[in-house]
C-alpha cells in the first residue's frame, strides 16, 4: 500500500512540472486553483472509500460472502449519484472558483478550462474509490497497487503527449487525467470480478438493495463527508487565500503542496493497512490484535516521517527547481520549504489513526476531532497569525495536522481504557 499510495502524487507532481516549465506563472496558479477544486471534491467523496474498506474489512473478520458483495453495490450505486450530482452542480461551482479566488483574469481561464473537462471523469473517480476501498477491505493489497500503477502511468504518459509535444498546455493536463481515470475504471471492474470468483463471492447476491441498509450506509458516510469537508474547507482556504496575497504566492504553494501530498499519501499506505487490519481484528472480536497492529503502524508511521523530514532537508531546493523554472516561483516556495520539512513529524499521527479509526468504523470520532482541529487549530491559529500571511497559512496547517492526530489519540486510550474498542 505504501507503495501503490506513493505513485498518486506522482500525477501532481507531473501536471506542476510540465505545466511550471511553459514559461509563464499563470498557467502553474491556473492548475493550482482548477486541480484544488477538483482534489476537494473528489477528496470529498473520500467517504465512499473510507467507509467500504471499514465495513468490508469487518465483514471479511466474519466471512460473510453475502455482505461483501452486497457492500460492494450499496457502495457503487451511492458513488454514481454522488458524481451525477457533482456534475449537475459543475456550472454554480465555476461562479464559486472565481467569487472565492479573486484571482486574475488569465489564472481563472485557466482555472475553468482545467476545471470543465476533470469534472466528466467524476463518475470514473468516485467508482474507483470504491473498487479500491473494497479491494482494501479483502487484504488484496497487490490490486490496489496495480489499479494505481495503470492510473498514473496512463496519466503521466498522455500528460507528457498532450502537454509538451501537442501544446495543449493545461487542457492536455486534464484529458490526460480524465482518460487516466476511465482506464483504471474498467481496470478495477477487471480486478475486482476476477478476486470475488477467487475468493468464491457472488457478485450476483439478491436483495442487497433496501432502504434500511442504504441508511445505514449514508449515516456512517454522513460523519466521514463532514470530516472530509471540514478538511478540504482548510486545504482551499489555504489556496484561495494565497490567490489573494498572489500568483506568485500561489503558484509557489501549488509546489509546496505537492511535497505535502507525497507524505500523506506514504503515510496512508501505512493507514490503509491499518483500516484493513484492525478493521478484520474487530471483525473477529479480538481487542488484542487491534492494540498490536495499532502499535506496528506508530512504529512505521514515525519511521517514515522521520526520514521524509530528513529526504526535504536534503533534496528539497532540487526537487523545487525539478517543478518549476519560474524564477520568482523557485525564490518563494524556498522561503517557505522550512514548513514542509517539519510537516512529515507533525502530520504523521493523524493520518495513522485516521486509519484505525476507519478500521473501527468510528466515524463520530473522527468528524468531532476533526471540527475542534479545524476550528482551533487552523482558523484559530490562522486568525491570530493572519499578518504573517502565507508563513501564517503554514502555521496554521502544521497546527491543523498536529492537533488532529492529538485529539484521536486521546480518544482512542479513552475507548482502551473503557474496553470499547469493539463496540
């Protein structure tokens, strides 16, 4: 899982790099602020993911063939209306890009034109979320890595085609992710028949439709989209309001924030395995094997950000310079790489548990962690720093991550102590 979640943000990375080398920051902050609204919403619909591996993943503890194919199109038919829906708002949401943004004429072209063709691969993206949520869910690790791999390499490739030899600059960015996205659609159908014959699951399973088991399904995706919300409400604000200090600032952050993906993506192949884990420990009652993997993911989790603080100190200034050739790009995110060093410590606790907190399908948790994260640490610190400008954006993410990791912590030896972790 670390693995297959460290080629995700190669798609970012790549998008910056051929786009930050037209020459031009307006194009670099254009793909910021179209890719942001995109990443928002179809990070949004992270529910779908995160609730079909929780629930998969205990019904995979108790062997029960029946739920795991009726999960699957629960799932699938919730993931559709969401991208229809997603879809028929696209026009309001265009008026919103601008409105919330305030930038420039030429970065909001770009922006729309980003924007107006991603959001037709909705439908594709949010199906993804599920197949690879339900392949988490049955421990087939190698599926998610090879849907992935299909995904960013087809991405890469027509990126490279689209952008650099037919200079179709930022719409060849988003054809290539769109078509990215349908591949790796029929890719996971693929997969996901393939394992379920395996594995002697049914995927023709009557009555999996009701209204009861659909309400269930929405109340636990109710508490995981409020949390997912809540989170991309801090990224955009971060966003929006580097447009408003300028494209400099913007186009800048836009890089930054690719090394911030890097990490969390790293670290949530650690949490996915967790999700799965524990997820399976509860699922089998057993509170002993929850606590253990529990303890194996810190483990991993410091490892890794330790050694992603020490890869930026390194190798940060030449991976700046590998995303963009804008001069006045490459002197302000510089300034501020000393907040992307220190965010892997910071942030690995809160994607950790994030991840057994899936697992435990205790999505109350994480919703009220993440709103008093949310509300003290990133608003709250932001409007006390707010002078600062951009050095008072990354202050208040890096106390955002921080306290969110806290909070869950202090909650989960709240339910150890009480003996609640299989309730």
């Amino acid at each position: 899982m670390i693995l297959s979640n460290i080629t995700v943000p190669l798609l970012g990375i790549v998008d910056t790099a051929v786009i930050g080398h037209l020459g031009s920051a307006h194009y670099l902050a254009g793909i910021a602020l179209g890719s942001t609204v995109i990443s928002i919403l179809f990070w949004l619909a992270g529910f779908l993911r995160m609730s079909t591996t929780g629930l998969v993943a205990q019904a995979y503890g108790k062997n029960d063939l029946t739920q795991l194919a009726a999960l699957l199109k629960r799932s699938l038919l919730l993931a559709s209306s969401v991208a229809l829906i997603l879809i028929l708002l696209s026009p309001l949401i265009k008026h919103a890009i601008a409105y919330l943004s305030a930038a420039n004429s030429d970065v909001l072209n770009e922006a729309y034109r980003y924007f107006s063709i991603r959001i037709f691969s909705a439908p594709a993206a949010l199906c993804n979320l599920v197949l690879l949520g339900w392949m988490l869910g049955v421990h087939y690790g190698r599926g998610p890595f090879y849907l992935l791999l299909v995904t960013n390499i087809t991405n890469i490739v027509l990126d490279i085609y689209f952008v650099v030899y037919l200079d179709w600059a930022v719409a060849g960015a988003a054809w290539a992710s769109l078509i990215a996205d349908y591949t790796a659609l029929i890719f996971a159908l693929l997969l996901v028949v393939q394992l379920a014959k395996k594995q002697g699951i049914s995927l023709a399973v009557a009555n999996w439709f009701s209204i009861e088991k659909m309400a269930g399904l929405l109340s636990l995706n109710r508490d995981i989209f409020i949390r997912s919300l809540v989170l991309q409400l801090c990224f955009s604000f971060m966003t929006f309001y580097a447009a408003r200090i300028g494209e400099t600032t913007l186009a800048a952050n836009a890089v930054l924030l690719n090394f911030l993906m890097l990490v969390s993506f790293a670290l949530d192949g650690i949490a996915y395995a967790s999700e799965a884990k524990v997820g399976q420990a509860k699922g089998q009652q057993s509170v002993e094997k929850i606590r253990l993997w529990v303890k194996i993911s810190v483990f991993w989790g410091m490892l890794f950000g330790i050694l992603y603080s020490v890869f930026f100190i390194l190798f940060g200034s030449s991976i700046i310079k590998l995303l963009t050739n804008v001069p006045e790009v490459i002197e302000e995110a510089t300034h501020y790489l000393p907040w992307v060093i220190v965010l892997p410590i910071l942030a690995m606790s809160c994607f950790l548990f994030d991840g057994i907190f899936v697992g435990l399908t205790r999505a109350k948790a994480m919703r009220n962690s993440m709103l008093l994260s949310a509300t003290i640490g990133f608003f709250g610190v932001f409007w006390l720093f707010k002078e600062w400008q951009n050095n008072g954006l990354w202050l208040a993410m890096s106390c955002f991550m921080l306290m969110r990791g806290v909070t869950l912590i202090i909650k989960y030896q709240q339910l150890k102590a009480n003996n609640q972790l299989l309730d």
